[in-house]
C-alpha cells in the first residue's frame, strides 16, 4: 500500500514538473516572439510598393519569366530565370532589382509560419544586387526603390532581428 501510494505521489509530482516546464516554455517563447516580432516587422518587406513598379518595356524571354516567377511567389525559379538574365544583361535594372527582391523574399527562415530569423547571406546577395540596381538606375524613382529595399533588408542583419551579425560587421 505505501509502494502504492509513494508511486502514485512519484506519477503526480513528474506530471506537475511536466505542467511547469511546459508552462516555462509557453511563455518563454511568447517573450522571444515578442521582443523579435517588432524588428522582424519592420524587416519583413511591404510587397504593396513591388505591384506599383515600371515595368521593363521590352524584357528578355528570361526577365519576363523571372519577374512572373517572382509574382507568383517562385523565387528560386525566378532566381534561376533572373541569374541567366544577368549573365546575358549585367546591366540590367530590373534583372538586379527582382533579383534582389526574390532573394529579400527567401530570406526569412521559418518553423510553423513564423519568421524566427532571416538569412543573413542570402540578404547579403540581395544587397549586392540592390547596389548593382542601383548602379544601372535609369531614373530617381528606380534609385529610391533600391534604396528603400536595400535599407530594409539591413534591418534583417540586425541581431534582434534573427540576423547572425551586425550590419556595421558585414561592410
């Protein structure tokens, strides 16, 4: 009868620890939510400004495809599509420009649909390829955009963003 009753205290203290740890954890992980969720917001890219852009009067059969990749939410096709542009067109604005954009897109590493942190060499390649945009420019509206994309995805690379280093380490 005491063994009885000593397992069964045993069982009912091993289910309380187990409420607790599993208590701790809930909010452990409602408070790195929260105080990443703010950066991580600022990070994430307001695509409303990308359906707005000039669009190129006369693309390459792999523009188009890249920038249609790009819309539909492919974007390592429509980087494959935007890469063979560029070895066609390394010039090329809006090749640079979606390539950057498809690459900030990616760049988020999730579990369960919640952006945890971005990947801080794909956000590199993107600010490449928003500098090189920016570079090939053929107006001001088209430098403010690179500008405007560059500037949030160096919010990514900051650490309370999830980004592995600070952006002033990554010049």
């Amino acid at each position: 009868m005491n063994r009885q009753r000593s397992s069964s205290l045993y069982n009912r203290k091993l289910a309380a620890l187990a409420v607790i740890l599993l208590a701790l954890a809930v909010v452990f992980w409602m408070v790195m939510r929260y105080s990443r969720s703010h950066m991580i917001r600022l990070a994430e890219l307001e695509f409303v400004r990308v359906q707005n852009l000039q669009q190129p009067s006369s693309p390459s059969p792999s523009l188009e495809h890249g920038i249609q990749a790009f819309h539909d939410g492919n974007y390592s096709s429509a980087l494959i599509s935007l890469g063979q542009h560029l070895q066609e067109h390394p010039d090329s604005y809006f090749g640079s420009f979606y390539s950057g954009l498809a690459r900030i897109k990616s760049a988020p590493l999730q579990i369960l649909g919640v952006t945890l942190a971005f990947d801080p060499e794909a956000v590199r390649l993107a600010l490449r390829d928003m500098q090189n945009a920016r570079k090939t420019a053929a107006n001001p509206r088209q430098t403010a955009n690179c500008l405007w994309f560059a500037a949030r995805s160096h919010l990514m690379l900051w650490p309370a963003a999830g980004g592995a280093q600070s952006v002033a380490g990554n010049s």
